[in-house]
C-alpha cells in the first residue's frame, strides 16, 4: 500500500511514476519590522529583487524550447507582472508606511492581490491568482538570494504550491515526467503547459505542500485525478499494467481519429471541435474534428478594449478559411454571467446568471452587436460558416437577429463588401424556455445545438460558479436526459439537425444516450474527438436507442448512472477508465 494518497483536478491526461521534485521553498519567508532609516535599503533590496527576476525572465525568453515557442507572450506578461505598479507599488508603499522588510511586505501583498482575483466571477481571471502567486514565490526567492528555482537535472514529478510558466521553462523541459500543484485550476497557465508538454498535471491537489516530499517516489494519474505517495510493489505493478493499457488505447483512438464515426450498427455522428481561439486550430487535423461544432467568441472581447469589425473580421475569416471546406459554427457574443464586460460592471445586476446575458445583451447593445455580425456576415464570405445565437429563451429574439441579418446584408452590399448570401442560423439549447418550445423555435432556425453545462444549471436552479450547489450538476438527472429527449424528437419533427456542445458530448454516459436519442453531432473540446469517436465505433446505436427508453423511465441519477455503466462496461471494457467523465460525482453536499 503506498504511504498515502492525495487528490487533484486532472488537467492533463496520462499516468507518470517518479521522485518529486520539489520547487520553490517556504512560501512564508521573513517577517521583520526595520527602523526608519533602513527603508530606503529595505526598497532597494526589492527593487533589486525585481530587476533579477525580470532578468532571469529575460534569459529564459531567449532561450525558449521550440515545444513551448508559443509561450514566449506568457512570459513576456510574467515579466510585466513582475513591476506591475499594482504590486510592486503597494509593496514598496508597505515598507515605508509599515516599516516592514521586504519579505514581509511583498508577502502581504502577494496575498491581497491573489484575493482579488480569487474573487472574480470570471473562471479564468480567477485562474490569474496564480499568475500572481507563482510571481510572488519567485520574487521571495530573490529576495533571499536564491535566484530563479532551476531543480535538479534529473527527471522527476515537479511538485509546487504554484508555478509560473517561467519556472517550467526553465528546467529541462525533457526531465519534466508529470505536474503536480496545490493551486491553479482547468485554465491555469499550468495547466496549458502541462497539456503543450503531453505531460500528466493535477492541479488543486489537497494537501500537496504537506504530504509531498522531496525525492519521493509518487505514482501520478492523471486520468482520475490520484497521487499514490511512496507506492508499494503491488501499486507498481497496477501502475504499469495501466499505462501501457492506457497507451495503447491513446494510440489506437489517435490514428483512428481522421475517421469518421459510425456505430456498430452503421448509425454516422459527426464529431467536432469546440474552440475558444483560433490558436487551438494548430492541433485539429490530427484529432480529425468534422468542423468546429462551436467558436466561443467572447474571447477576444473579455479583459481589453472592445474589438473592432476589422480585427474580429480577420479573425473570423482567417478560422473559417483554415476549416474549410468543414464548417465552422460560431457563436455569436455570450457575455454576462461568469463573463462580463466592462459594460456589465455598470449594470450591476443582483444575479448576473439570471440577468442580461448571451442573446439578450447583445440585443441591448445593438451597435456592439451589429459588429460581430458584419464580421461574421464577411467572415461567411471566405468559409463553410455557420451561426448560433446563445441564451435563447423566446422565437422573437430569433427573428430580431435576423431583421438585424437582413439589414446589415444590404448594408454591406452598398458598401460593395464581399459577404455571404445567406449563413444557417442556429439556436443554442441552454435554457427551460428552450426546451419547452422548442417545436416552435425549430420553425425558426436551421439548426440546434444543447448547451447542456448551462441548461443542466438553469434546469436545476443552480449557480454555474458556486461550489455548495455543484454537486446538483448532474447530467443523468431524469429533468436532463427527459429535456435532451424533446429537444432531439422536436427538432426531428421540424426537420432540423441537432447537436451538443456542451460537456455532456464527451462524457461516455451522454455518447451512449445521446446516440440512442439520434443525434446528429457531438462537439466537444479538440483533445475529446478521438476518445467520442472510439466511443461511438464501439458502440450500437439500436441498443442505446433501448437504454434511452428504460433510462426515461428511472426515477432518479444514480439509478440511470447503474444502467448506463452496465452497458458501457460490457462494450468498452477497462477503457471506459480511459474516457473523459466530465460531470460532477453526483452525492451529497
Ligand atoms: C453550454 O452552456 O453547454 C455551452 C456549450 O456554452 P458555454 O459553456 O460556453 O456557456
Ligand atoms: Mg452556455
């Protein structure tokens, strides 16, 4: 048995077995007060701090390993962060008006700033505490004339409270076999890195900085999150077992990916790409996506100025252009909520989650919106481009999208703009409203796609972003699988395609029922589409068509998560452990 086990989050898929190696020391450093006459050496001793971190950041900018070229901006922001005046200002002001040393200082406003951040509504400016922190650790190492944390040469499991992209940087990045930290989550630079690396990472690992000791020998999965401490020979031997299974599997799906997918039963899926930039585009032809089933816009507007028509239009053609002559669904703006705009900050909403978000803030900020959709409208010109309207609760928001559509094609026209004659329009699934006339709005678009992460939350009245009711998010719910029915058999009826784009397309249990509901695509983010498709390769879509029936008649999740399993077990055997579940285990709070 091994010593222990811990949990994380696993942000990087794989299994990886070393010794720790630990990275930066104490977080706590010194904590003295100074006479008055040592403040002016107290500031230089941090500003000296700060200048050998941003030359050390310097140097590693110049010698950037190609596997992480694209990273060089990261640690160009690292470097900005170091003299952010924010934190470098309030610190230096802490020393003189605290008459505290510089450890001490930089501490405390290390932490006020990472609480800042902590509580932002927004996911990943949430995840930029650890930016901040990472630097933080950095900076204290300076200030103890430690310099930049470089490890030693040999291989190992990096094990820290937080790390920078800097600090992988520069280590060797070839030494580096798994990832494990007690801070960050899903969007966290580290894990980005991680999964650039191919490395397996946890991130949010209770009780790292405690149980993790230098030199150790742990067992990392990055499949179920698990960190076996100082493993015994039994643990090894399951180890190995499981990475060579899990290997060859990773293979297997990988060079089967450019395939399409079919069930047993020769039932064809498409299966696609969620993105969220046009960055991730690089990775998609060996996944073999067919087309990108949903582009979130919203992030080249969260965090900055408002773009231009010009700026969103080069980056709308250049995606559809590259994907081409697969289509591209973009989404048109779904700010608010978990992503608001500078302009939500002014609204100052009670409950943003039930407030003007997606379709109903860009309806209210109509010049904003006609932006994108000239954009979007040219962008259609250059690609196989479709649209999606988010947060639909009402056919009137449909038809005001399209008024807008018309106009703006007759404006462009007068402009001599080339721009597409006509672009299919969807409606995202995402709300009760949705589902419940969901007859009525197939007559008014061409295609649907269930945003099942939003509409499990509205349909079960809970907050997306709050972590005492997450354990409600639960997809197999009988209200989930029974609004997924109608909305598939509605669109049916109509005539119009369907797909989901939310989680659920990449969790096992909603490929088998979604595939016995019939429908018609699945898109999923990149690293997902080669484990769908081996999904649905294996399974047979008359068979889950039977497991949706019965699961209709079952009272509650668990019971319909038992059925499922069954299933799932008897045709994808230990490879099941393999496959994203990406839903929260349903339990108690
Ligand atoms: C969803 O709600 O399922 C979805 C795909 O949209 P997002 O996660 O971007 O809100
Ligand atoms: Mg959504």
């Amino acid at each position: 048995m091994a010593r222990a086990v811990i949990y994380g989050i696993p942000v990087s898929p794989g299994l990886a077995l070393g010794a720790i190696r630990r990275l930066h020391g104490a977080s706590s450093g010194e904590r003295r007060h100074i006479a008055v006459e040592d403040i002016p050496a107290e500031e230089e001793t941090l500003r000296r701090a700060v200048a050998a971190v941003r030359a050390g950041l310097e140097k590693t900018l110049a010698g950037l390993p190609p596997a992480l070229a694209d990273y060089g901006e990261i640690v160009t922001a690292q470097m900005e962060l170091a003299s952010d005046p924010r934190l470098m200002g309030t610190a230096l002001a802490r020393i003189r008006h605290r008459k505290i040393c510089a450890a001490w200082a930089l501490e405390e406003t290390v932490e006020e700033l990472c609480e800042l951040f902590r509580g932002m509504d927004d996911p990943y400016l949430r995840d930029r505490a650890q930016d901040v922190r990472a630097m933080g650790l950095r900076l204290a190492e300076a200030l103890r004339g430690e310099g930049a944390p470089r490890g030693d040469a040999s291989a190992g499991i990096l094990a820290a409270e937080d790390l920078s992209p800097a600090d992988v940087m520069e280590l060797d990045t070839a030494s580096i076999l798994g990832i494990l930290t007690a801070e960050g989550g899903p969007t966290s630079h580290t894990a980005i890195l991680a999964r650039s690396l191919r490395v397996p990472a946890l991130t949010g690992v209770t009780g790292l900085p405690e149980a993790a000791r230098d030199g150790e020998n742990v067992i990392v999965d990055g499949l179920s999150g698990r960190v076996l401490l100082a493993p015994d020979e039994a643990d090894l031997a399951a180890y190995h077992k499981r990475k060579a299974a899990y290997e060859s599997f990773e293979l297997e799906t990988r060079a089967a990916a450019v395939l399409p997918a079919e069930s047993r039963d020769g039932v064809r899926v498409s299966v696609r790409a969620n993105l969220e930039n046009a960055r991730e585009l690089d990775d998609l032809p060996a996944l073999g996506p067919d087309g990108v089933g949903l582009y979130r816009t919203e992030f080249s507007y969260l965090g900055r100025e408002l773009p231009g028509e010009e700026e969103l239009f080069a980056e709308y053609a250049a995606v559809a252009a590259r994907v081409a002559p697969l289509p591209v669904i973009f989404r048109t703006l779904d700010v608010g909520a978990d992503k608001a705009l500078a302009a939500h900050a002014a609204l100052r909403e009670p409950n943003p989650a039930l407030g003007l978000r997606g379709i109903r803030f860009c309806l209210a900020h109509e010049d904003m919106f006609r932006t994108q959709l000239r954009a979007l409208l040219r962008a259609g010109a250059t690609g196989n481009v479709a649209l999606m309207l988010p947060m639909i609760t009402d056919c009137r928001e449909v038809r005001g999208v399209r008024r807008i559509l018309h106009e703006l094609r007759h404006e462009l026209a007068a402009q001599g703009l080339a721009h597409a004659a006509r672009l299919p329009l969807g409606v995202m699934v995402e709300t009760p409203a949705a589902v419940l006339t969901a007859d009525s709005l197939a007559r008014e678009c061409d295609f649907f796609s269930v945003g099942t992460n939003d509409l499990i939350h509205y349909l079960m009245a809970i907050d997306r972003n709050n972590r005492h009711v997450a354990y409600l998010h639960e997809p197999l719910h009988p209200a989930a699988v029974r609004s997924l029915k109608q909305v598939v058999d509605a669109a049916h009826r109509e005539g119009i395609p369907v797909s989901v784009c939310g989680e659920f397309a990449a969790d096992p249990y909603g490929v088998a029922l979604l595939l016995g509901m019939g429908i018609d695509a699945l898109s999923a983010a990149p690293r997902f589409v080669p484990g769908i498709k081996h999904m649905l390769r294996k399974l047979d879509a008359d068979g889950c068509a039977e497991l949706v029936h019965t699961v209709l008649t079952l009272p509650d999740a668990a019971t319909s998560r038992q059925v499922i399993h069954e299933r799932l077990r008897r045709a994808l055997g230990q490879e099941l452990s393999f496959l994203a579940t990406n839903h929260a285990t349903p339990g108690t709070p």
